[in-house]
C-alpha cells in the first residue's frame, strides 16, 4: 500500500519534475554548446549531427514502446510532422544554436522566457487557454505571465551593483544573435500550439516525435549543405568535448527533451509546458556565475526571484483548475484545462 502511494506520489509529481530537470539540461547543454562555438566548431553541422542521433534513438524508442498503441499513419499526420520539424528544429534550434556564436547563453536564456508570455497569448487566441480576467485564476496567470516577464526585462535593462566579478566581455554582434533568438522564440511558440492539435489526432509521442526529428534533420542537412562549405562538416574532437556535446544533445536535448514536452503539452496543455521555461533563467544564471565565472549584478539575480515567482503563480493557478474541475493526469487537452 506504501509503494502504491509513493507511485501515486511520483505520478502527480511527474510533470513537475521532467520539466524542472528539461531546463537545468539545456542550461548544461547551451553552456557546451557556447564552449566549443568559441573554438571555430560549425554551430550547423553540430545541429546536423545532434539530430541524427536524437533521430536514430526516438525511432528505436518509438518502434518497441509504442507497438501497439500507434495509430494508424496518414499523409496528414506526415504533413504536420514536417511543419513540426520545420518549426521546432531548423528554425528554433538552428538558429537558436548559431546565435550562441554571437550572444552568451545566459541572454539566449532570457529571450527564450519570453515565449511564457506569448505562448500564453497564443494559447487563448487558438482556443487551448480559457479564462476569465476578473477571476481568481486569471488574475493569478496573468500576474504570473507579468512578473516573469518583468523578472526578464529586470535583467536585461537594469544591471545593477556588481555582485561576482568577471573578466569576459559581451560580443560587438550581439544585435545579430538577438534577431535568430527573435525568430527561433517566435518559432517555437507555434510548435508549443500546433503540437497540441496534433497529438489530439495522433496520441503516439514518441512516433510523432521521431516523425519529426526526421523531417527536421533532413531539412537541417539540406540548410547546412547550402551554407558551410564541405571541410566544415569535419568536426574537432577538442578532448571529447564536440562527442560529449553532440551524443548529449542528440539523445537528452533533441531527443527525450522534445518527448517530455510533447508528452506535457499533450497532457498539461502549452501554457503548463511552457511556464517552466522562466528556470532556464535561473540555471543558466548560476552555471555562468558558479562555472564559467561570469559577473553577476543585482539585477540578474532580482531578475531570477520575479522569474521564480511568476512561475509559482501560474503553476498555483494551474494546479486550483485541477482541483477544482477534478481533472486528473490522464486527460488529454481535448478539454480546457483552464475554465475560471
């Protein structure tokens, strides 16, 4: 009867905790990534690689998991899966990993949080978010989606007393990694919705996600083949360091990552999923600080607190709908799971 409700226990806590270690993970991963960019590595052809390893290890994953609860496959299925890998991978992740060659990623950090918010709109314009302003959930979405952002742009626009020294110093091409973050925010916000819609017609995360990471590994190769010349395809091995990067990024980042979210959204709704993107904040705050020595100003860390706050309110509020509707973790987002 113990192990029962311990199992319980974890169930419930499920969602919490993948998506809590999916951010600390691309903390880690961003950090790798901006280290061996540094060293003239091809920030495309890592992409490229990465995703075929996520490709090859969601496929097998797929293949013996899901056997016998995959629908049946349909060109329409194919279709959205395309878009998916279109929107989530060559144009999120690909330009997402090359502005790290112009921008640090405790800032690449800061506008990913900004998607919060605007999937937040974008969730209640395509119908996947309802709720009533002068409610007591409402009030507690929207003055969370407010003080992450505000933690954000606290961050940003306010630097504050110096807390931690560093020597490092921001890069002069900063503006051109500000708009591929721009566009890879913009990018992944519409995968958070469409992804939602498409899992309500085919119920098979893994399946899906491989369908995906395929398309978006091909379109990928074709991009990089355009752009790098051939020699640049030839990775450094730099210790290990480039392996590391890639089999990690593949099999955790690319791979499970994109699963635990689909598996999210599919269960929780967009604007759950994405709530936990404020700790990415948090995480890459302190790996910069703690691990590569970045300097860290008061206005990072009030930044952080407003950002953990904001979360908590949107998670609170989340968590009064399920109470009060009795939605339970099975439900799929076919119904609202925000009705003040």
């Amino acid at each position: 009867m113990e192990l029962r409700g311990l199992w319980l226990w974890f169930e419930a806590c499920k969602p919490y905790l993948f998506l809590t270690l999916n951010e600390l993970c691309l903390a880690v991963f961003m950090i790798l990534i901006e280290s061996i960019l540094s060293k003239g590595v091809s920030a495309l052809a890592i992409v490229v690689y990465e995703h075929v390893v996520a490709t090859v290890v969601i496929s097998v994953l797929a293949f013996f998991l899901e056997r016998q609860k995959r629908p049946p496959l349909s060109f329409k299925i194919l279709c959205y899966a395309f878009l998916l890998g279109l929107l989530q991978i060559t144009l999120c992740q690909l330009l997402l990993t090359m502005a790290l060659e112009f921008i640090g990623s405790s800032y690449e950090s800061i506008g990913l949080n900004l998607q919060t918010a605007l999937i937040f709109v974008l969730a209640v314009v395509f119908g996947q978010e309802k709720f009533r302003f002068w409610s007591r959930n409402g009030q507690a979405k929207i003055w969370g989606v407010t003080i992450s952002a505000a933690g954000v742009l606290s961050t940003v626009l306010w630097t504050g007393p110096t807390v931690l020294k560093s020597t490092n110093l921001a890069t002069s091409e900063a503006t051109f990694g500000v708009i591929m973050i721009i566009v890879g925010v913009l990018a992944t916000c519409f995968w958070n919705i469409f992804v939602g819609h498409v899992t309500r017609m085919y119920p098979a995360e893994l399946s899906l996600t491989a369908m995906m990471s395929f398309f978006g590994t091909i379109q990928t190769a074709i991009v990089t083949a355009i752009v790098i010349p051939s020699s640049s395809w030839k990775l450094q091995w730099d210790g290990g360091l480039v392996l590391v990067a890639i089999l990690f990024g593949g099999i955790v980042i690319t791979g499970l990552s994109y699963y635990v979210m689909t598996w999210s959204i599919h269960k929780r709704g967009p604007v759950f999923t994405s709530a936990f993107t404020p700790l990415l904040i948090v995480f890459s705050f302190l790996l910069d600080t703690f691990v590569l020595g970045d300097t860290a100003h008061l206005g990072s860390i009030v930044g952080a607190f407003l950002v953990i706050v904001g979360l908590y309110l949107i998670l609170w509020a989340k968590a009064d709908d399920m109470k009060q509707y009795e939605i339970n973790d099975d439900i799929s987002i076919n119904s609202p799971l925000i009705q003040p």
